[in-house]
C-alpha cells in the first residue's frame, strides 16, 4: 500500500490545525471520506491502488491541492498551501 504523508499550511506557512484532507480525483472509486489534521497540520492517507492522485484541503484559512503518482507501494510527502476562497 502506498502512504501520503503531509502537511497543510495557509499562504503565510503556519500549519492548519484541524483542516479537512481529502482526496478529490482517483484511478478507483474510493468512499468521499476526509481527515482532519493535526495540531502541527499533518495528515497521513493510505492509497487504495496506484495511480494518480489530487489530495484537497480545506479550513478556514481557504483551501488547496496537491497532485500524486502512488507506486504499488512506499510513500510520498507533500506539502498543501491553503489560499483564501
């Protein structure tokens, strides 16, 4: 299984304590689920299969993506800046 670990931050690089992490787009159909972050803005998600991936992310401070290719497995790090809406 392939893991993403990450971080959400607003536009000025403070980590976002309780963002929604999601995943918007799949190669599989996936349940719509989300996570929420923790205090230091990170999220750890496990990919169901290999493929292209877009992660979102939201809070109030507004919301952003992040695009990743899963390998059948390992892991990758991302690093999602919100903007305002």
């Amino acid at each position: 299984m392939f893991q993403i670990r990450g971080r959400v931050h607003d536009r000025d690089g403070h980590p976002q304590s309780g963002a929604s992490v999601y995943i918007v787009t799949s190669p599989v159909s996936i349940p719509d689920i989300a996570q929420m972050t923790g205090a230091d803005g990170s999220f750890l998600l496990a990919l169901p299969a290999p493929g292209e991936y877009v992660i979102g992310a939201r809070s109030d401070a507004g919301s952003g993506r992040a695009q990743v290719v899963a390998q059948t497995s390992g892991e990758a790090e991302v690093a999602i800046s919100l903007q305002p809406d």
